[in-house]
C-alpha cells in the first residue's frame, strides 16, 4: 500500500530504474498504473524521477497517457498514471506485420498530435517507438478523429529542450531505443522536436514494411546505419502506397534535420493529405490548439452536424410578397369593375349623344357628331366659325364664358 490509499497488485512491466504495477487507488475507487522508483537512494536517480514526475504531469493531451498524482518525497517515490489496458502497438506488428494506409495515418496522425502538444511545452519525447504507442482495448484506429485512439506512454526520459544532450547519460546509458535512435542523437548533439519527427517517420516505415529501416545484430551497428545510411526505397516494398505518403517518410528521415518537416503539426498536416483515411479526416483534436482543458479522460466522439438547408435568401421572400400584394389589388379592381358594369342601366335604344360624349368637361369642347347645326350655338366672331357652309355642324369651341349647352334631343331620356 502507498500513501495509504494506493494497494499495488500485479506487475505491468519493468524498466531500467522503476517497476510498473497495476494498482487499485482505494480513496477514488479506480485502477490505476503505479510507476514506482526501484533503484537505491541515490540523489541523480531521484532528481531523474523527479523531472519525469513533472514532465508527465506537465502534458494533457488525449493521445498521452494521464497522470493523476506524484510523490516524490517518500522513501519510496512512484508516480500514479491512467491505466491502459490493451495491446501496444509493438505487439500488434510482431502479430499482424505490416498495416493498410488509413490504420497507418491514423496512428501516426495521433502521435504527432500528442507530441506537437509536449514540443509546445518545451518537451522533447527521446524514446517515441511502437512500444511506447499503447492501444486501449487492442483496437487500431483507422480514422486520425478515432477515439479513444491510441496512448503516447513514457515520458520517463523526456527532458526540457534547454537540457535534451543525449547519447550518453552521466552513468554511461544510451538515452532511447537504437533502432529509432536519429541522426543526431547518435552523433551526441542536442536533442530536438525534430528528432522525435525522425523516430515518428522510423514507426510509419515499420507500420507500412512491417520492419523498421535499419536492422542490424548490434546497437552500434544500428546507430552507425542511422547516421550514415540511407533507408531502403519504401515504394519497393509498398508499391501500393500513396507516393505523398512514401515522400513524407523518407522527407521525414532525412539525416539532416533541417530537412524535416518543421515541426509534428506540419508533419501531421503533411501526412493526412498524403493519403487521407476512408470517410473523411476531421483533425480532431486540433494538433496546433491548446489542450490543457481537454481534461484527463478522452472525450467521446465528436459528433457529426446535422445537414441544414441553407436559409432562402430574403430578397426571393420579399418578391413573393409583392406578387401576391399586386395580385389581391388586381383581383379587388376586377371585381369593382364587373360589379359596375353589372350596376348601370341598360339603353333602350341607341345611345344619345350626350351619353356618347365624355365626361370630362373638356371633352365637351367637340361636339357630337349626331347633332344637328341648329342645336348648337354659332359664334360669329370665333374665326375658325368663319367659312363654315351653314348646314355643318359648328366645330369651333365656344367662348370660356359662354355657359351654353347642347341641346338635349327629344326623344333622349331624362334620366
């Protein structure tokens, strides 16, 4: 039992200075993962588990594994971590061998997301290699959104960027694995983000060739090939595969690390639009956002919005409304207009002349053509009367002042 709350049960794995147990955490009632210190009480050793306690603790990401509480000043000092249970990433290609395209960019997607979000603290990853890719419940995500995903594990030798010198250890331990070991690690130099891009792109080329680049019987071997070799064409031995995604990993293992991709959020864009997975690739989580509110739980899937129709655009309303106000107003002017028609007295007989002449007072200017000379008033001064023949009608308009009117024939009706 540690700190009276953690009781410790089988063993998950061990390393080279610390045991991993399984544990059950009495207090929140949960299992958990127990990284306890197993090396004497030597000062270097705490001070290492110490950095590491925080290191982890300094990373939220849903693609790296929680931690969820350090103790660092007991005797015996352990670190408690989300407990994956699954397969790593390891097992699954001594099982399966080489994996398709979307499972590839799938897992490699999550990874650089993760490790994009502990290069923006100011960590560097040193050890990224199968082993440390878990997978919950031994599911390989085939889409890069996928969750839970898979778990980056094993920041135990991560180290701040100002201080990330490898090669040998002051107790003379190679600092990562040889098989991804990169160029400059090798040499001795100065870790950086872009050596952990260079042991990322040594993980696709095994996930695709079901073997990693180099292989040799010793680690020297192994470091010198990474240092001055050049990787066997992948599109050898996967001619299937997308010829962006076979560029980016060879981009990607280049012994000159300015000639990497800038940085994991770059090589992730890079790898989903070498060879997209099936049915679409949501970057989810976003790799260049600030994760820390993602929480210690993977959240669940995002869901999928829901197809709206796009709005009608409102000019095409308004048209409609028109038509319709236009339309009523022509239908009311129908209807009194038959109605009207349908009011006035029929004539019994041929229509007069006065109800053939217009209303408009100006119109009575002309004179009906059925009236005769003698119904209407001759204006001897009018000029235009002059030259007339008597019997004619006269056509000439009377006076302003002149208040006469046509005669109204006999036979016309009153009204």
């Amino acid at each position: 039992m540690l700190a009276g709350r953690y009781e410790l049960r089988a063993q998950l794995g061990r390393g080279g200075m610390a045991t991993v147990y399984e544990a059950h955490d009495d207090l929140l009632d949960r299992a958990v993962a127990v990284k306890v210190l197993r090396v004497d009480d030597q000062a270097t050793a705490r001070q290492r588990f110490a950095a590491e306690a925080r290191n982890a603790a300094s990373l939220t990401h849903p693609h790296a594994v929680a931690v969820y509480d350090v103790n660092t000043a007991s005797e015996q000092p352990f670190i408690v971590m989300e407990l994956v249970r699954g397969d790593t990433l390891e097992d699954v290609l001594d099982r399966e061998g080489r994996l398709d395209t979307a499972h590839v960019v799938a897992v490699g997607s999550q990874v650089l997301a993760a490790l994009h979000t502990a290069h923006r603290r100011g960590l560097v990853h040193r050890d990224v290699k199968p082993a440390n890719i878990l997978l919950p419940d031994g599911v390989i995500p085939s889409r890069p959104d996928e969750l839970p995903g898979v778990k980056l594990a094993d920041f135990g030798i991560a180290k701040a960027m100002h201080d990330a010198t490898v090669g040998l250890t002051m107790v003379g331990q190679v600092i990562g694995t040889p098989k991804y070991l990169s160029p400059e690690q090798v040499k001795g130099e100065r870790a950086t983000p872009r050596s952990d891009l260079y042991a990322t792109a040594v993980v696709l080329y095994e996930m695709l060739a079901s073997h990693p680049p180099f292989e040799h019987d010793s680690a020297v071997g192994l470091a010198l090939a990474h240092r001055e070799d050049d990787p066997p064409p992948l599109a050898e031995q996967r001619p299937d595969v997308d010829p962006g995604l076979v560029a980016l990993v060879h981009r990607a293992l280049s012994k000159d690390p300015e000639d990497r991709p800038a940085d994991a959020n770059e090589m992730r864009a890079a790898l989903l639009r070498a060879a997209p997975s099936p049915g679409g690739t949501q970057l989810l989580p976003d790799a260049g956002a600030d994760t820390e509110a993602v929480g210690v739980g993977a959240p669940p899937p995002p869901r999928t919005p829901t197809q709206q129709a796009p709005p009608r655009p409102r000019g095409r309303s308004l048209q409609w409304l028109w038509a319709l106000i236009i339309s009523a107003l022509l239908t009311v002017a129908v209807l009194l207009a038959v109605q009207r028609f349908t009011e006035a007295p029929a004539p019994d007989d041929q229509p007069t002349a006065q109800e053939q002449a217009p209303a408009d007072p100006d119109a009575e200017q002309q004179a009906p053509a059925g009236a005769g000379a003698e119904d209407q008033p001759q204006n001897e001064e009018d000029p235009a009367g002059a030259g007339q023949p008597e019997d004619a009608p006269a056509a000439s308009e009377p006076p302003p002042d002149s208040e006469a009117e046509p005669a109204v024939p006999e036979d016309a009706p009153t009204g």
